[in-house]
C-alpha cells in the first residue's frame, strides 16, 4: 500500500524558532511537493523536487527552504517561523509525470 | 499563469445527484484531476481527464471541455460520507506543477 508519511500532525512553535517539517514516502516516486492549505485558498505549491538534491520554487516559497538528500524524504525548512505561517502543510509525491499525487496526513503547524 | 474557480460550498441531500464545476483561466496543461479531501484528512486522488468527455468511475463521473474551459465532477446517489471539499486541478504544461482550485465544500444532509 502507497504510503507517504509526515513527521508530525501538530506542531506548535514560536516566532523566530527554526522549524523542520519531514516527509518521507515509500514508493520510489521521483518527484515531491511541498503545499500550505489555509481556508479560502485551496493548496498552494511551496516548493517541489524532480530528484535527489534537486528544486523548484512554487509559487509561494518565500520564507521557506527545502532538503531533499535521500530520494524517499523532502523536508521543509522554516528558518525563522513566523505567524503568518501558520497553516496546514501537506506533503505529495508521485511517480514521473504521473497524474495522480499521493498526499501525507498532513502538519498542522501553530506559530505564536 | 493557471487559475481555476470553484463554488465554495455546495448542498444536496442524500441519495440526490450534485455537480461541482470548475472553470479555468490556462495557456496550456495536460489534463484535469479531481481530488476529495475529507475534514482533517489527506486530499486523495479521484479521477482524470485527458481528453474531452466523460470519464465514470461508479458514482463519479468527471467531464472536460477544453473549448469552453471547463470541467466539472458529478456525484451521483450521494451519500453522507460524501461530505468532504472536492478540488479540481490542472498540471501545466510549461512547469509540470499540479496547480489546485480553490476547492468546493460539499455538505450532504440526510
């Protein structure tokens, strides 16, 4: 079974704290994405990666940086949280050019 | 760039038929997906077009125009756990990235 995880489904962080948000998926996809999901705006691309070592901005990357080592995991970086951070980030993977994204549970980060 | 409309919020009772539309603004993609997402849940893929015309899978079906920019998922004998926002997406051709509408909050009442 298709399986695409996140490191946690809460987090609550402080501004100006560095924030680490893991995803790790299972099914040797190439290509990984990074969205925030606030109400209103539907999912919004932050940042996405075609291979190892590899990235593209999204349309939103602005205050967010990405990691991507190892081909199963991409990480996203907030290296300063700030409020208006504060959202649903959810994790995708799929396989080529593929149609169908595989999305994790989701993190719903609280920044104060 | 891509944009895609949605309604937000759309309301039927069960065992009724609902279409949720979705029109875009596009120089060019490859198909139009459709994704449900359930409160506090992932979005999980529903179906894809390619071509123009009706794609069904059981009581979805899923409809493409690309002359009139134009889609829509219709969900048919709906049920309670149906609830649940409903996204269309397009991926671009020009970047490869699945760009989202804004979603569509389904409620179903018995």
């Amino acid at each position: 079974d298709v399986k695409v995880t996140q490191s946690s489904r809460y987090l609550v962080k402080r501004t100006g704290e560095k924030v680490f948000l893991e995803c790790v998926q299972d099914m040797d996809h190439e290509n990984m994405f990074w969205y925030r999901q606030d109400p209103g705006l539907g999912l919004r691309l932050i940042y996405f990666s075609y291979d190892v070592k590899m990235k593209e901005k999204g349309d939103i990357p602005e205050g967010y940086s990405v990691s991507r080592e190892k081909k199963e995991r991409f990480s996203l970086i907030l290296e300063s949280a700030s409020t208006n951070q504060t959202s649903m980030y959810l994790c995708a993977s799929v396989r080529g050019s593929y149609n169908e994204q595989f999305f994790g549970p989701g993190t719903r980060l609280t920044v104060l | 760039g891509q944009s895609l409309e949605q309604p937000s919020e759309v309301t039927a009772v069960e065992g009724a038929i609902v279409q949720i539309n979705c029109t875009y603004q596009t120089s060019g993609f490859y198909g139009l997906s459709w994704y449900q997402q359930h409160d506090g849940g992932a979005p999980t893929f529903l179906s894809y077009n390619a071509l123009d015309g009706l794609e069904e899978t059981g009581r979805f079906s899923s409809f493409l125009s690309r002359s009139d920019s134009y889609g829509y998922l219709l969900l048919q004998e709906l049920q309670m756990k149906d609830s649940a926002s409903y996204f269309c997406a397009v991926r671009d051709q020009d970047t490869d990235k699945l760009i989202f509408g804004t979603g569509t909050r389904l409620q179903v009442f018995p």
